[in-house]
C-alpha cells in the first residue's frame, strides 16, 4: 500500500477587536506556512475578531456575515493564489435571527468545498455560546478535498467521542478542531493544568479510538471582556497535531503566537485499525443507549 503524506500548518494567533488587522495578521501567516510546502492550512476559531461570548450583547450580531460572503472571498483568494486547502472559521449569519458557528473548507483553486455548523454550543460563564449560535443541522458529514476527506468539527465538539466517532464512520481521514478555550485567570493553577490535560487527553483520545489523525488549533493571549464584568479569558494555546495512535507529532506552548508546520501519513490510519480493530469489534447490536439523554 501507497503512502499519503500530507504536509500541514496551523496558524496560533492572538486577536484584537479591529477585523482587518486579524485578517492581515492570519494571511501573512497563511503565507508563511504555505512557503514551507504545506498543502493544508487551518486557522483557529472566530478567528477574524475578539472572542466576544464572554458576555451578551445583541449588537455583536452586526459582525455576522453570509456565506459566500467576506471571509469565504478574502481567504479563497489567498487559498487560490497559494495553491492550498484552507480551513477557515466565522459567525455565519444564515437568516434573520438564525446564527452559526460555521467552519468553511476552502479548495486550493478558491472554491467552497464545504462547511461545518458547530453542533454543540456551550452555554458557561464567559462562554455564552447558546445567546450567538443555533446548534448546527448538518450533522457529522466529513468534507471531501483535493487532499482527502477533512472530518472539521469545531472546539466544544472536541470533547465528544460521538462526534469523533461518527466523523470517522462517514469515512475521515483525520479530525479537526478549531478551537476557542482559554483559563478563567482567577483559577489556581492545578486547576489550570487540570483543564488544560483534560483538553489534551480529550482529543489524542479520539485519535485513539478512531486511529485518526487529530489537528487541534488554539488561539492565544488574553482578551478581555468587553464588559468589564469578568478579568477575562487567558487562551491556553497548545495547539497541536497527533497521530493516529495519539503520538504528538507537534505542539505549540501557551504563551505566544506560533505557526507549526508538519506532515501527517494518512495511510498510518490503516495499519493502526489492523493492529487497534476497535471498529471491528463494536458491538453495535448493544449501544442503543447511547440514543437516550441518561438511563434511569
């Protein structure tokens, strides 16, 4: 059997309030990624502003777009001119009142190959997610690509094995997360290093599981909140990219913007499931439960 190696970047960034100078900032990254052969780029959640669920307001609607629309053209046509696949995240604005969190696959030739609606939003102090977004509807669908079938799911849903699973049953070749968590700075720090190992054994557990490759890619820095109800949101960063049996093949800190720059072999996957047969012995007959909210 033939090897697929796929050469990717991911781009760990801080944002400011001032949308074109995030979009300045992730297209020079961008760029500086594609220079050293990446044929996949991912940016991090909502990347084009501040984090702004860290408190409720109805006039951050205004900075919701459509799609096709600003971001989708602004970043196609720096996929097109680099000749890249293009992982890219918005607020999508799809009809009045109805809001997502949406992550858009771009083609290297610019296109649309597809997008991701977040399906789990979470709704947690400085995370008011539930106010913004309506659950997505398009289920667990991986997006085919010039490069191979990207299983793109978006930040809460990383600590979901369903999801992972279900990407991995629709055929992906590996999982990704864009992602938006950070530490309540108020917090100790053994109760920051327990949130940020929990965040990590999440998601290599889903490599595990699924003998899938894992691409998780953080923001940085604080924001603060816009209210000036909390001290705001230390993002952890520690963006990374692990294998299929959960090895990391690389990781960024948590103190500053870095770009990582790797290859993946995607024909691990297959050996991995030859030695690891987790799909093979699923005993699907026995897991209606998993259908029920809890069982009494």
């Amino acid at each position: 059997m033939g090897e697929k190696i796929i050469k990717v970047g991911l781009v760990q960034q801080s944002c400011n309030n001032v949308r074109a100078e995030n979009v300045e900032k992730s297209i020079q990254k961008i760029r500086d990624v594609a220079s050293e052969g990446t044929q996949l780029v991912i940016l991090q959640e909502l990347h084009t502003n501040i984090y702004f669920c860290q408190a409720e307001d109805v006039n951050i609607f205004e900075l919701a777009e459509t799609i096709p629309g600003p971001s989708t053209e602004e970043f196609g046509e720096i996929a097109r001119e680099l000749g890249i696949v293009l992982v890219v995240s918005l607020f999508e604005k799809r009809a009045p009142g109805i809001y997502h969190n949406t992550a858009v696959v771009l083609e290297k030739d610019g296109s649309i190959a597809g997008k991701y609606r977040k399906m789990h939003i979470p709704d947690d102090p400085a995370f008011y997610e539930k106010f913004y977004f309506t659950p997505g509807d398009m289920g667990f669908e991986p997006i085919q690509t010039s490069i191979g079938k990207l299983g793109v799911l978006v930040c809460w849903d990383q600590w979901y094995p369903e999801a992972a699973r279900l990407m991995a049953l629709a055929g992906a070749e590996v999982l990704i997360y864009p992602t938006a968590i950070g530490w309540d700075i108020n917090d100790t720090p053994d109760e920051q290093e327990r949130q940020l190992n929990a965040w990590i054994i999440s998601q290599r557990g889903h490599a595990v599981a699924n003998g899938l490759p894992v691409i998780s890619v953080n923001r940085i820095g604080h924001e603060a909140d816009f209210t000036g109800v909390t001290a705001g949101i230390k993002f952890w960063g520690n963006s990374f990219i692990c294998g299929p049996q959960g090895e990391f093949l690389t990781q960024a800190g948590n103190e500053k913007e870095e770009n990582l720059v790797t290859e993946i072999n995607i024909s691990r996957s297959e050996n991995v499931r030859r030695i690891w047969p987790f799909f093979r012995d699923r005993r699907i007959e026995n897991y209606n439960g998993l259908l029920k909210r809890y069982l009494d």
